[in-house]
C-alpha cells in the first residue's frame, strides 16, 4: 500500500498530461484510423515511459541501475537509424513506380511540392530555431515518417518526440488538409481541367532499371541520402525483379509490419514529459503544418506555371499530389477531381506525382542533411 501511496503522489502534472495524450493517440489510432500501426503503440509508449521510475526505461539488475528495454530499442533502433531505413524496404516493395515512368514529367511536381520544406527551415530559423532545429522541423513537409525521423535524429534528436508525432498526425490527417490548401489558390474552372490518359505498358526492363539508376543518381547528387534512396530501391527492385516474389511479400507485410511496432514504441522514449511538453513543442507542431500546407501549394503553384507552357493543361490538383504520403494524396485529388466533374479521371497521374514525391522527399531529406550535417 505504502507503494502505491507514493507511487501516485510522486507522479507530476505533466506526466498526467502526456498519459492523457498518449490515450489521445491511441483514440485516434482506434476510431479516426490515423496511422494506427504508428499511433497506437506511440500512444502506449508515452503512457509507460510517464510512470515515475517506470522499469521500461530503467531497470534493477543486480541491485544496479541499468537501461530499460525502451532505451536498448532506441539505441538499437533508432540511433543507428535502422527501424526507418527497414520500413524503406518495405515502402519500396510496395510501389508500382509504372504510372511515373509513363509520365516521367512528374518528377517535377514530386521535386516542385518540396517547397514547404525550405520554406519552413527559413522561418524556424527566422523564430530562433538553430539551423539543424530547423531543418529537423522542415522535413515534417515531406508527409513522410521514416524521412522525418532519419533526418531529425542525426540533426536534432532533442527534437525527435514532436517531430514524429507532428509528421504522422499530418500524414494521416491528408484528407482533411489538402482540400483547404488545394482550393485556397485554384479555381473551381482549374479543378475541372480533365486529362486524357493513354494507357502506356512499361517493360520489365525499365522497372528493374529504374531503382538502380535512381540510386546512382541520388549517390552523386547527395550521397549521404543515400541510405535512404538506396534502401527504398532495394525494396523497389524485390518487387520488379520478377524472382523474389517471397521476399517482396514479406517487406511488404510482415517486415512493416514488426518494424512499425517496434518503432511506435521506441519513439516513446523521447515523450517523457520533461522533454515534451514545452512551448517548442507547439511551435514544432505550428511549423510542421506550415510546411505541409506551402508543400502542397508549392506543387499546386508549379503546375500553374508548367501549364503556361503546355498546350494541354495539367489539373494544377495533380502538383499537390508530388507530396510523399502515398498513397493517400493521390486518392484525394482524384476525389476532388470527381466532385467537381464526376466524368474527370486523373488517377494515374495523380498516382505518378504521388510516387514521384516519395523520391523528392528522401532526395530533400538527403540534401538537408549534406548541407547542414
């Protein structure tokens, strides 16, 4: 009893306050199905790593402190950065790169809708964020985790708790976010541009060849993304290669799926009240909603200027699909496409942008790290 007395007395306000949040993130995993393989164990995690002397970051062993299982897994985990880099292999393995390589223009919009990111690194800056804080923050734009958690882990690992937190939360919250952003700086007569698409084979050759020549480019252009590029085209060439079909499956599904969980829980570590709950935190979160939103408006912005130029028009929706949350971005546009003109299908371009932001956004997260490392 004398335990539980003071168990209770000793815990703080704020950690009551980041149990109630780790419950919020567990709600939201539940019954909104935001991102719920990431929310849910992140919103356990931050309940257990709340509790005073809570065992899961420390432990008795021998009547000697010694580190708990959350912080071997971070170390393990996070610090050597390889539960991203594993859910790059998996996130490889699951695109169909095919409808950018029949329209290889795209890559623009997936370079063009990364604009929010450097944005975001100017005015953090500006607000008093050091420049590594602030390209941390940044690549919150890039509607990409793994990216987000790379990049802030070797730049601003102090960071690294509402960064993943703000990264994932907008990553699920595209549906919501997108539309407001998209219909802020198009008319409903842009909206209602159809694009006539010709369905175009690509040959297995060039599926297989495109991961390695990606990665021979990314190793030239900024060699220290590297990991990140290689390991999403390594991912990428299970799926094509044609002969490691197990494997491929098994990224997909059962690798995701265990690194996932580990990774919710690992990141945990880093929502301990004391580090949390403070006003950078809020203005992370401020900040990482800039750079989501001036991304997709970059991409919109950037199809408006490419259509100057272009006899047939591109839907300007397309440019913000050059985001990296694939592949829901592209389901948004080809929704809104349809509510405008139930007639209008711009899906596989929609798609081609989307997958080509997943290049642009590890690409972004490399150069960051090359300039500012």
């Amino acid at each position: 009893m004398e335990t539980l007395i003071q168990g209770v007395t000793s815990i703080t306000l704020g950690q009551i306050a980041m149990m109630l949040i780790g419950g919020i993130l567990i709600y939201l995993g539940i019954k909104k199905e935001y991102e719920p393989t990431l929310l849910i164990p992140m919103g356990l995690g931050a309940i257990l790593v709340n509790f005073p002397d809570t065992g899961v970051l420390t432990q008795m062993v021998g009547g000697t402190k010694a580190e708990g299982v959350l912080d071997v897994l971070f170390k393990a985990g996070i610090t050597t950065e390889l539960f991203p880099l594993l859910i790059f292999i998996g996130i490889g393995a699951m695109i169909d790169f095919g409808p950018l390589l029949q329209n290889p223009f795209m890559l623009l919009f997936g370079a063009a809708a990364q604009f929010g990111i450097f944005f975001v690194v100017i005015v953090a800056v500006l607000c008093g964020f050091d420049i590594k804080e602030a390209a941390s923050i940044g690549i919150i734009g890039a509607a990409d985790g793994p990216t987000a958690i790379f990049v802030s882990n070797q730049l601003a690992q102090n960071l690294l708790g509402p960064i993943t937190v703000a990264a994932y939360s907008y990553m699920a919250l595209v549906p919501i976010i997108q539309p407001a952003a998209i219909k802020a700086v198009t008319t409903k007569k842009e909206r209602q541009i159809r694009m006539t698409y010709k369905a175009e084979s690509v040959s297995k050759q060039t599926k297989i060849l495109f991961p390695i020549i990606v990665t021979i480019l990314a190793g030239f252009i900024a060699p220290i993304s590297l990991p990140l590029v290689g390991f999403l085209m390594f991912g990428n060439l299970l799926r094509e290669c044609g002969v490691l079909d197990r494997l491929s499956n098994t990224a997909q599904n059962e690798l995701v799926n265990i690194v996932s969980i580990l990774l919710g829980l690992t990141i945990s570590v880093k929502l301990q009240a004391d580090q949390f709950l403070n006003w950078q935190t809020l203005m992370i979160i401020a900040f990482g909603l800039v750079a989501f939103v001036m991304d997709s408006i970059g991409g919109v912005l950037f199809a408006k200027l490419f259509n100057l130029f272009r006899k047939e028009k591109i839907n300007p929706m397309i440019g913000a699909a050059g985001i990296s949350a694939f592949p829901m971005s592209s389901r948004v546009i080809q929704k809104m496409a349809s509510e405008e003109d139930p007639k209008n299908f711009v899906l596989m371009y929609a798609v081609g942008a989307n997958v080509s932001g997943q290049i642009g956004s590890v690409i972004a997260g490399g150069l960051l790290l090359s300039f500012f490392m």
